[in-house]
C-alpha cells in the first residue's frame, strides 16, 4: 500500500513509526479521552511519553534540528497516520507541524529556542491564528481579506481583531498570529506575530463543535483584545506575512495528504479484512462484485494518492514553493482518500457507522478535510487562473 521509501534512513525511521502506531497508539482509539474536541492533554501527555521512550518523538526533524526531506517526511508521515492519534503520539500532526516547519525557515535563533525548540521536544503544542469569522467579513480562503489589525505603538505592537476555526488553541502554549499590518492602503499586507500562550488579551469565545475529532484542542474562536506584542516577537520581516503563510501552506497541505493517506489506508486494511472473512448470500464478501470491485476502486485511489503525493514532494525538495503542485495534490488526494473511506463504510455497513472500528473516524476526518487548508473549489479557482495564465502569456516567457 505505502510507496518504497526513498533512503535508508527513511526507512529506518518509518519502520519504527509504523509498529509504534500499530502496537502501542491503536490500542487507545476507544479511549474514552477521545474526545468530540480532540484527545485530552492528560491524553496527548500520556501518548507522548511513549513515543519519547520509543524513539519516535517528532520523527521527522533530526537529532542535530536538520529536517527530512518531503519525500522522506512522506514515508514517515504516511506511517503516522496509521491511527488517528499517531500524529499526536509523535508530533507529526496539524497544526504544530506545520508551524514547526515555519519557525525553522523563518525565525530567529532566539525565537527558536524559546518558541520552537519545545514544540520539537514535543512539550508544547501550538495554535496558527490567520482564519476569522464570515459574519465579520474575516479571511477564509482569501486571506486578503484580513480583518485582525496590528498597529505600532512605540517598540509594540497592539494587536485586536477576532479569530475562527483556530485549530488547537485551546491548551496551546505557542501562537502564530496573523494580522494586517498595512498603511490603510489599497494593497493589504500582513505580518506575523509570535505569543506565548496563554496569554490575557487572547480569550475562547467557544471551541467548535465540528465533524472531525482528531486534533487536541479542537477548532476555536477566539477574540484578541488589546494584543501588545514587542517587536522582538516579529515572525520574519515586518509585511511578509502573506509570503510566509506560502512558505508554511504549501507542505502543510501536502502534510495533512501524508498523515491521511495512513488512516485511510488502514480504514481500508479494516474493509479488506471484513470483506475476506464475512459471508453473505453463500460466499465471501469480496466475492461479490459490489464490493469486490470498491476494494478494486479504493486499491486505485490508494495508489494514485500515494504517487501523487511523492511527486509533490519531490518538487517541494527541489526548491519550489509548488503552490500549484500543492494545489493539485491537495484536491486529488483529499478528494480520493474520501471516495476510499466512504467505500470503507459502505463494505462494513452497520458496522462502518459505529465507533467500533476507525472507519467511522476516518469518514469523518477526510470529509472535513475537503474544505481545510482550502477547500477544493478554491485550488480548482487558483489552478484555473494559473492555466488561464500560462496560456495567454507571450511566446517564450515560460522561460
């Protein structure tokens, strides 16, 4: 099901990976810390230890702070998938891998070792405030949009707006906040804020209830009130923030196909698995052609996922933004994944709509997914105008 790992190292790593989240991480998924907002910190600190005694704490950055390639960040990822909290067991999961990859391209020496190197350590999670509420007129998938104002006062920044959708907020220790920084002017521009959590000026108006599980936290909304932030605590230069959330989006939406891909090629281990062993009418499941051919179908997907992901990965290495890649990875991935977890359930029938296996789950997070990190129609809009584009552009220009 996984494609060959690219090195020895990768592979060495995501072996490793893989029989943790099988042997010690699955047996929690009826944990009744599972929770509708996500598992509970005492949870997350629970699964955490033992992925620290396994040697499986935040796989993909190396002992000397040097990060896998993609490509063998995929081969580790996909691995951490395998279960819904393997993510969190190993620090491999949304929001704080993302945010750790950004703090590593972006922050000074002094900001990483105060806001980065715990996150790492895996004793600290992290929220990235950038979305905000429809009914304020607040960024979604067009972050222009922002609302939130940042304003200089002195060596400070004050910072107010209101904040939706904001994954892991609640229990985090670590902000990135996103917040215009313009002069008023036609063009908006944005800058990015570093917040140690909790902090008084940032406060939970509610935590979501949403369709998805698998995140500590939860998905809140937030209200930052008179947020003064010292200049210090700049993520990058002053104005790039709409540069930097491209240096964090593209991978971050390629992570969340990485970690997925694992839960739902497990939802469909568990769909074979039933399919080979439970007869109906006489014979085998998968001897009937109904669900014979879904597992052809989702054995289809699976591999054309797993292909798609490698290939943005290996553009990512090569040193592009690939946001167009991303883009496509995103909705051919997301969108297979989900196609395979709603066979899953189908196969399982009464079964695949109960809590007694991770189908059910799995159903849950890939439909959420479809929207998150930019819904579908959004990367088909931005792919359209990049082809509208490419076309119309005068001979030659393509370089």
């Amino acid at each position: 099901m996984f494609t060959p790992c690219p090195t020895e190292r990768s592979r060495d790593i995501a072996d490793r990976v893989e029989r943790f989240v099988r042997d010690v991480v699955a047996p929690y998924e009826r944990d009744p810390r599972c929770e509708s907002h996500g598992p509970t910190a005492g949870l997350v600190d629970e699964l955490r230890a033992l992925a620290r005694a396994a040697g499986v704490m935040t796989p993909h950055i190396l002992v000397d702070g040097s990060h896998l390639s993609q490509l063998e960040t995929a081969a580790v990822l996909k691995r951490s998938g395998l279960s819904p909290l393997g993510p969190v067991a190993v620090n491999t999961m949304a929001p704080d891998e993302g945010n750790m990859f950004l703090l590593g391209k972006v922050a000074t020496p002094a900001q990483q070792a105060r806001f980065l190197a715990p996150l790492v350590r895996g004793e600290a999670r992290s929220a990235f405030f950038m979305t905000e509420p429809a009914e304020d007129g607040g960024a979604g998938s067009d972050p222009s949009m922002l609302q939130t104002r940042a304003v200089r006062d002195g060596n400070d920044w004050v910072i107010n707006g209101r904040k939706k959708f904001i994954t892991g907020a609640e229990g985090a220790r670590v902000g990135i906040v996103m917040a215009r920084s313009d002069d008023g002017g036609e063009r908006a521009q944005a800058t990015m804020f570093l917040v140690d959590l909790p902090h008084p000026a940032i406060r939970t108006e509610r935590v979501l209830d949403t369709i998805d599980s698998s995140m500590p936290g939860g998905h809140a909304q937030v209200l930052i009130d008179n947020l003064r932030v010292p200049a210090d605590q700049v993520l990058g230069e002053v104005n790039e923030g709409f540069r930097y959330a491209q240096v964090r989006l593209s991978p971050a939406r390629l992570s969340h196909c990485m970690r997925w891909f694992g839960t739902v090629a497990r939802a469909d281990e568990i769909a074979r698995g039933y399919a080979t062993t439970r007869k109906a009418f006489g014979k085998l499941l998968i001897d009937h052609e109904g669900v014979g051919f879904m597992l052809a179908d989702n054995l289809i997907d699976l591999q054309q996922a797993a292909l798609m992901i490698d290939w943005c990965a290996g553009v990512l290495d090569a040193g592009s933004l690939a946001t167009a890649e991303s883009s496509m990875a995103k909705v051919a991935v997301s969108e297979a994944l989900f196609r395979v977890a709603d066979r899953c359930v189908q196969i399982l029938g009464g079964d695949g709509v109960s809590r007694d296996t991770i189908v059910e789950q799995a159903f849950r997070e890939l439909r959420a997914f479809r929207i998150y990190d930019g819904p579908t129609e959004v990367h088909k809009w931005s792919l359209a105008k990049k082809i509208k584009r490419d076309t119309l552009a005068p001979p030659g220009s393509h370089g």
